[in-house]
C-alpha cells in the first residue's frame, strides 16, 4: 500500500491496521527498528528523541500506539 495512502486512512480511522503497513509507514518517516523484546518492537529515529513501541497481535498494530505515531510526527 502507498505510504500516502496509508497515512491518510490512518489519520482517519486508527483501528485495522495491519502491523506490517505500519511498520512499512514508520519506516518511511525514518524510524528504524532497533530491538524486539517479545512482541514489543522498538523503533528510533535520529531526529525524534522518544522510542516507538509497536506491538503485533494477531497481525493488527494496537491503536493506541498508532495515536502515539501520529502525536510523534506532528511534533
């Protein structure tokens, strides 16, 4: 899926994501992953000092964690 596309059906409904278009998204606003403790997958990005923590389940990201991508990314 485009990221642009993607972004735009986020900001508008932040539930039934699939985590692997989340990540592909993150990716492109330059967060990289850096470690995984379980099913916590922490991504960094070089110009944003707080870590992004994405979780898999069942194959959906969590919604609140995509809320928190987006208030990462207006800032």
């Amino acid at each position: 899926m485009n990221r642009r596309k993607l972004l735009k059906e986020i900001i508008g409904n932040s539930k039934n994501i699939r985590f692997s278009y989340m990540v592909n998204l993150v990716g492109g606003f330059g967060f990289v992953l850096s470690r995984t403790e379980g099913s916590h997958h922490i991504f960094v990005c070089p110009d944003i000092p707080e870590l992004l923590n994405l979780q898999n389940v069942k194959g959906q990201a969590k919604p609140y964690q995509i809320r928190q991508f987006l208030k990462l990314e207006d800032e």
